[in-house]
C-alpha cells in the first residue's frame, strides 16, 4: 500500500446461512411446512425456552419443563429472507389461541419466535406488528431469544414424511402443508 492511501475493503457477504426457532403448536406441523420453503436447507423439531435441562418428550407434554415444541429453521438469506420465512410461519399456525393449536392444548404448543440475534429481533419486531394489524391485535406471540434448546427425539424428525397416513398427520398435518402449497406457491422448492 502506497504511502497516505487507504485501504479499502469489500463489504462483508451476507452469511450463507441463518438459524431461527419457531413455536406454532406441535413441531410435527412446521417442520413439514418449512422442509417445503424455498431456501430452507434443515428443519430440526425440539424443545426450547424452558427450564429443565435436556428435556424428553414427555417432561415436555406435562407442561412442568417450561419448554415450547419447535422447529429450528436453517435457511439461506440470499434465497428467502427472514420476514418471508416469518409470513410463512404466521400463515400456517393460529398466533391468536394462547397456549393451543386447535385440540392440541398445553403451554409446549405457545406460538413463539425464538431469535439467535439481534438482527433477528428486529425484522421478527416488524412482521409482528404485521401480524398484529392484520389479525386486530389479538396476536399472543411471543418474541424472546432462543435459550435451552434441545432437538427432540429422532422419532419425531421428518414425522409427517415417515407417517403420512397417520391420523393426526392425515386430518392436521396435512391440511397445513396444503394450505402453505396454496398460498405461498412462489416460495415452494421445485
């Protein structure tokens, strides 16, 4: 470098992937919908924001563990940006029903957003408040950063790819996947 000259560096790129764990109900729901996103490249379901440390599915389901079911979301932000990904979510999950998912009743099925940074925080802030206007502000979700998780049980991983005939999936599952299908046709994987 020549005397009196500065150095000029490029602009950091963009991180070729993020992480985000949603709550909306039972994790088996989500993850189906979101291994469909354009862009999405894993869905792990698992528990968070409880206070028992590595939780089963069980300690979970009693509601005495503090945590949510989720699904953490890896994705690539040059493909499909975070707020798309929060309209998803939003989309296919009931945000106004405190503690609940239709039948599925339980502080574990809360609708969450769980954030990994900063960042993260505010563009969820902003589809929040979309959400909010949209749906009246009868939105109870809640917007915390993401602590204690833990994946759940291999069983429960790719649930509704495993056991498409089973009745939850059949008559819950599936309706949510086409719904996403339906709305968000621009956002599918090919």
């Amino acid at each position: 470098m020549l005397p009196g000259t500065m150095e000029v560096r490029a602009p950091s790129p963009p991180p070729s992937t993020e992480t985000i764990t949603l709550g909306g109900g039972c994790f088996w729901c989500l993850e189906a919908v979101f291994l469909r996103v354009r862009g999405v490249l894993a869905v792990e379901s698992g528990y968070c924001n409880g206070h028992a440390p590595n939780p089963n599915y069980e300690q979970v389901c009693s509601g005495h563990s503090g945590h949510v079911e989720v699904v953490q979301v890896e994705f690539d932000p040059r493909a499909l940006d975070l707020s798309q990904l929060l309209r998803v979510f939003f989309a296919v999950h009931d945000p106004t029903t405190l503690n609940r998912q239709g039948n599925d009743v339980g502080s574990q099925y809360r609708s969450g957003i769980y954030t990994h940074t900063a960042a993260q925080e505010e563009v969820a802030r902003e589809v929040l408040a979309e959400a909010q206007a949209a749906w009246g502000g009868r939105v109870v979700t809640e917007l915390l950063p993401r602590s204690n998780y833990t994946p759940a049980e291999a069983y429960h991983q790719r649930y509704f790819e495993n056991h498409p005939d089973a009745g939850y999936c059949a008559f819950v599952v599936a309706p949510k996947v086409d719904k996403f299908q339906r709305t968000f046709q621009s956002l599918l994987k090919p």
